[in-house]
C-alpha cells in the first residue's frame, strides 16, 4: 500500500508530539516532511529562560536530533517557512518558491511574539523573547550594553529579568498591574517575591504604561504615559 504524504507545518514541541503519537500508532502509514522557520532541531521552548540563565545549552534543550527524523524517515526542511497553503489543490508553497503536494496537513506554528504597538518598538536594541535567536541577540546585547527594561512581569519576563542579571546588567522590570504575576499570585505573595527579586538586584516600575520607547536609531529609553522616562541600552517586551 502506497504511503500518503503528511506534511507538519511546525517544528516545535506541539507539532513534533503530534508525530511521534501516529508513529506510535501507524509508523508506515505516512511519508512525513516538517518544516520549521527556525533553523534548528524541535527543542524545549518553555525552558529558554535556562539558556538565558546560563544554567544550561541549546543542546541540553534539545528535544528531537538529526538522529530521530533519520531513523523515522522524516523530511526536515529547517530555516524554510511556509508562505501558502492551496487546500483545493493540496500543495503548499515556502519562502524558498519550494512547492510540495500532500494528502494530510497539520498546522502548529503556535503563537507569535506580543510586541508593543507603540512609537520606537522597531529600533535597534529592542527584542522579544521565543526563540534561541532571541536568547542569542540578548546575550549579544549584553556584551556591548548594561541597562536593559524588562516590559511585562509575569512568569516570563521575571525569568527573563532573572537571565539579565546572570549576565552583568542592570535590569528595570515595567509591569502595567500593581502587582507581578497577577495571573498566579496575591498581592501578599508577590509583594514577598519583588522583595527577593530587588535583593537580586531587579528594580521594579509598577502600574507604569509604556507610552514610546526614545532613541535616534536604537533604544536610549522609555517614555511612559505619565511623562516619566527611563534609561535603557535595551528592552526585552514579555508583555503578552
């Protein structure tokens, strides 16, 4: 019986999941070809901030190597992003003007990063945080420059500000509530956990809207709503 063509637009832990279950399940059902816009290996998203930390590598979060796709006979094209999907004629097309066929096609390219809708969010300095580029360009940064703004205090941008400190500089952590981690803590608990956070070395800017992030061509500083402005050779947006 004559495989069908599966192809996995999405190289990441959602996606990659969603394959080993129809390995598991039927390994010689499906031809498999993934593409992912990163240029690496699936790897553990959620534990980026370790890498950051400096706590571990790219390798250490590494979750599937060349060595799985070989031994299950999976086409990875990396680096390569999907720009079309014909669902009439079943055939996608990617930034590369490569075109291929299939007969079943699952989507998970999961979320992209939330960045601010405000003047300045496009100069040099500024970066989210998703990807090993993103780690990469913020390690980067700190060899050269040692204020950065962290814009968010949830779990993510407190690891993130966290990560900053590991690496030498001086971090300002801007939160729109009037307290950090809203979302899971009271304000008794994160009252206690600033408190900590600020004995690291973090300085926190509560209930403070970013209204305009200032510098000729890369970032100098943020304005907020209030007129109040701060310094910063960098800005890491973790707000949503």
């Amino acid at each position: 019986m004559k495989k069908q063509k599966l192809i996995l637009i999405g190289n990441g832990m959602a996606g990659i999941n969603c394959i080993e279950e129809i390995l598991k399940n039927d390994p010689n059902r499906f031809e498999i070809t993934v593409f992912g816009s990163e240029p690496h290996y699936n790897y553990n998203r959620i534990m980026l901030s370790t890498v950051l930390q400096g706590d571990t590598n790219v390798e250490d979060i590494t979750l599937h190597d060349k060595t799985w796709y070989e031994e299950n006979k999976i086409d990875l094209f990396t680096g390569e992003t999907v720009l079309k999907v014909d669902t009439e004629e079943k055939v996608i097309l990617t930034d590369q003007n490569k075109t291929m066929s299939y007969d079943k096609l699952i989507i998970a390219t999961g979320s992209v990063p939330f960045v601010l809708p405000i003047p300045g969010a496009d100069k040099e300095g500024v970066v989210s945080f998703r990807t090993i580029e993103d780690c990469q360009k913020i390690v980067n940064l700190s060899n050269h420059y040692k204020k950065a703004v962290v814009i968010g205090g949830g779990l993510l941008g407190l690891e993130a500000a966290r990560g900053l400190l590991n690496l030498g500089m001086e971090v300002d952590v801007v939160h729109l509530a009037e307290h950090v981690m809203e979302r899971q803590l009271d304000k008794t608990a994160a009252t206690l956990l600033q408190s900590e956070l600020e004995n690291q070395g973090m300085n926190f800017l509560l209930e403070k809207v970013t209204d305009e992030i200032i510098g000729e061509t890369r970032v100098e500083g943020l304005r907020f709503k209030d007129g109040s402005e701060i310094q910063a050779d960098a800005v890491i947006m973790l707000s949503g």
